[in-house]
C-alpha cells in the first residue's frame, strides 16, 4: 500500500498512537453518542478516515480555509458547481447530532478551475468536510470522509479497499511543505488506533478498511 511506502521513507512524522494520546487535537464522536461512519442514507455509512487536528492553525480550520489548504493538496469545489446525489450527514459526537456535510470536494489533477470536471467524467479520490463545533464539544477539528470513486459510468461506486486508498493518496499530497493562493503550509501525520473498527460492519458498499484514521496537523508558515 502507499501509506507502507510513506512510512518508510518518511519515518519521523509518523507515529502509531491511540485517541486518548491525541486528546486536544479533537474529541472521539464515540464517546458521546456520535459515530466515526457517516450516514450514507442506506443504514450504512462511510469512514471519517482522515481527521485535521484542532491543533492546527486556525486558517485552516473553517470551510473556506480549508479549500485553500485542499487545493495546495490537489482537491477542489465540484465542476462548474454542479452538484450531483444528496448529502451525507454526520454526528460528531460535539451537541449537533447529525449534521449535513460542510461541502465535497474532488480531486482536480492539477487544475483547480476545471479538473474536477475531469474527476467527475473519470473518476479519483473525493473527500466530504464535518467540522466538530458543536456547543459540547467545540474543537474545531476537521472530520473528513474520503474515498478513491469509479468513473461515471460506473456512477462514481468506491473502487475496491477505495476508503483505504482514497485515505493514503490524500496524506501523500498533504506531507510536507504545499502552497495555495499566497499561504503555505506545513503539513505532519500521525495514525490512529482505536477509532475505526477494522472490517466492512456498517460500512457503505460493504468494502472492508484496515481500522486506522490519520491525523493530520497542519501549520501555516
């Protein structure tokens, strides 16, 4: 997998730690009546298999300052903002309960305006944005959805292990040193443990994760 291959290059932003290791950085949905799957609609849901830490720059943390932050990382708005299937909701365990998705990105191969016209046609790795603000539990982190789809013709279904997938190819483009619309940013990693239940229980289109959530931690500098 890619996520083995970063860790052996890239030893020292990673560390394998549980949710109790990384208190401060954002609140376990569990813990208070919330879930780590979003609802699909369908009684099954989709993992919130990447999470950006509360701890990261507050320029990052809203929805516009985190499209900037996605489009130094190859994700961007939806073609010519067009929209297509309904939103998926999610309840992050911070007072809201379940909440509609703050808004869905596309990977955009390189073109901000237009590539996600491209993404939509051939399919790729697409994300959707929860944001843990809640009057229970207002950390400002980031919860995101993310999953490598099929193209349209096969009306954009989750490749095979797409969740895992989706997953590595966003914290491959994050690593490091990226840059959008004049802010840079330095972006490390660790994985977690403990939130994600390894397997398909639950999860949309039956397709089985390997359990591990990564936290990113994103600085502005």
């Amino acid at each position: 997998m890619l996520l083995v291959t970063l860790l052996a290059a890239l030893p020292y932003v990673y560390s394998l730690v549980t949710p109790r290791q990384a208190a401060g950085a954002f609140f376990n949905p569990t813990e208070n009546g919330g879930s780590m799957l979003d609802d699909a609609g369908n009684g099954l849901g989709e993992p919130l298999n990447v999470i950006i830490s509360g701890l990261s720059s507050s320029g990052v943390l809203s929805e516009d300052g985190f499209i900037n932050y996605a489009q130094a990382i190859g994700f961007s708005t939806e073609c010519l903002g067009i929209h297509l299937g309904g939103p998926q909701s999610a309840n992050l365990g911070d007072g809201n309960g379940f909440v509609n998705q703050t808004t869905e990105l596309r990977q955009d191969f390189g073109d901000p305006a237009l590539g996600t016209c491209l993404e939509s046609l051939i399919g790729g790795n697409h994300l959707r944005l929860y944001i843990q603000n809640g009057p229970e539990h207002n950390t400002g982190a980031l919860f995101l959805a993310v999953s490598q789809e099929e193209d349209a013709a096969d009306s954009h279904d989750i490749v095979p292990d797409g969740y895992d997938i989706g997953r590595d190819a966003l914290v491959a483009a994050a690593l490091g040193t990226t840059s959008f619309g004049g802010t840079t940013y330095s972006t490390t990693a660790q994985n977690l443990t403990g939130l994600l239940a390894p397997g398909s229980a639950g999860v949309n289109h039956d397709i089985a994760t390997d359990g591990i959530t990564t936290l990113l931690t994103v600085t502005i500098v």
